[in-house]
C-alpha cells in the first residue's frame, strides 16, 4: 500500500515524488517482508467462545479503556484544534481503530467457519457485537482517512498511517493473542529490525519530501553541495498561502470598473 500510494499519487495527482521519496518507498517494502517473514504464528482459536474468553481477559479490557480514552481525546479535542495542521491526529484515530477493526475481523472470520460448519454462530451475541464494532470502527476510519487525505500529501499519508497502524495491531496481537510468546529470538530480532528499516524508509520519505532530487541532477546536487531546490504540491501551495501572515495594507488592491 505505501509503495502503490506513493507512485499512483504521484503519476495521477501531480503530488511530488523525489528520489529519497522512491528510496523510503523501497525500505518500507523490504521491512514489511521481513516483519512477514518473522511474524508470529497465529494462535488456534476455533470457537466464538474461545474468542470472547480472550475478550474479557483483563489485561485486553485495560488496554482497550486506554485505547478508547486516548481516541475520544484526539477526537473531541485534539482535531478540532490541531488536525488541519499536524498529520499525526487523523491517522493515529485511524490506527488506534484499527486496532477494534482487526480484532472484529479476526473473530467475524472465526463465526464465518463455525456457520459452515453448523455451528449456531447467529445465535451468539458475540458475533452482532463484532459486526457493530466491525462497521463503526471502518466507518470511522475511513471518515478520518479522507480528511487527512484531503489536506496532505496522499504519498505521505499511507506510509505514516502503514507504521501507526501496524504499531497497533502488533500491540493488540500481543495482548489478545499472545503470539509472541512461542518467538525463537532471531524471530523477534528480525520483526524488530524489520519494523525499523519500515520507519527508516517512512522517514525519508517525509523528512525530504520537498526536494528536488533525481538520478538526472544527483551529481550537480553532490558536486556543488548545496541544498536541492524545492519543489511543492498544490496542496503545500495552498495551505501556504491560506496560513500566510500577510497584513491586509500590503496585499494587492484590486480596483473594478463600472460602466
């Protein structure tokens, strides 16, 4: 998703797209495979029961009161104030939903076996509630996605939401799930160092975003050892401009004829 996000943007939204930009694209591909390559198996759990057993464990309870306490603050208080401005507000209510979306998913794909199986998994309150959950939370995420798509770089948005929401999901599988405890080491040292070069490749991608660098003028860039020109995006343009302190007294008059 963040390399196709940030080429696709690129090629159909005039959005800029530099030579680190294509690095940090690259970096995020090779760390999401190692983290895949090392990731944790999947704990066999086969009823809706089973489910609603590891739902209740106290230490999930907990962490999900904290999670929907941190997200009715970025909400209520935090994006009113400072989500025009600042990226992290709208993605990281998305990632923190995220992480109900998942867990709802997993146990929707659980209730979806045991009824082809002829277990009574209409009948179990639990699979209405993740339903609920399941729509609510994608419903909310996708509401905040399109705000931060509609004010930022749309190559910048996914590869900082792809890190926030697989720092979620990670969390919650350890705490839910528990798969992590059955890890050999070399396991957790590859997802460790996998989710790093995946931040690694998240930071070029933003930190250098508006500069004119390319394998055409990368030799004059490194010749003459000066910063590559910048470059800005309509979007940059704009909220530039709407946010300029320009006083009234020096901006351009504008006089009109009637005739």
């Amino acid at each position: 998703s963040v390399l196709c996000s940030a080429i696709l943007s690129s090629y159909l939204l005039g959005e800029w797209l530099n030579l680190l930009g294509k690095l940090g694209c690259m970096l995020s591909l090779v760390g999401s495979t190692v983290v895949v390559i090392h990731a944790p198996e999947d704990e066999e759990i086969t009823t809706l029961d089973e489910m609603a057993s590891k739902l209740k464990e106290p230490g999930f309870l907990a962490y999900a009161a904290i999670l929907l306490a941190v997200c009715f603050l970025l909400i209520f208080y935090l994006a009113p104030r400072y989500g025009q401005s600042n990226i992290l507000i709208y993605l990281t209510i998305c990632s923190i939903i995220g992480a109900f979306s998942v867990s709802s998913v997993k146990g929707l794909g659980i209730a979806i076996k045991g009824f082809f199986v002829g277990q009574p998994v209409l009948q179990h309150p639990l699979t209405w509630i993740l339903v609920i959950t399941l729509v609510a939370s994608i419903t909310t995420q996708i509401n905040y996605l399109n705000k931060s798509l509609d004010i930022f770089n749309t190559s910048l948005v996914f590869p900082i939401y792809y890190v926030l929401f697989t720092t979620i999901v990670i969390t919650t599988s350890i705490i839910l799930f528990k798969e992590w405890v059955t890890m050999t080491v070399v396991d957790i040292i590859g997802t460790v160092c996998g989710f790093l070069t995946i931040i690694l490749g998240v930071f070029l991608l933003h930190a250098f975003k508006d500069m004119d660098v390319s394998l055409e003028n990368l030799p004059q860039v490194l010749q003459s050892g000066q910063q590559a020109p910048v470059t800005r995006d309509d979007k940059n343009i704009l909220i530039e401009v709407d946010n300029s302190s320009i006083t009234p007294e020096d901006k351009p008059k504008v006089f009109m004829i009637y005739t």
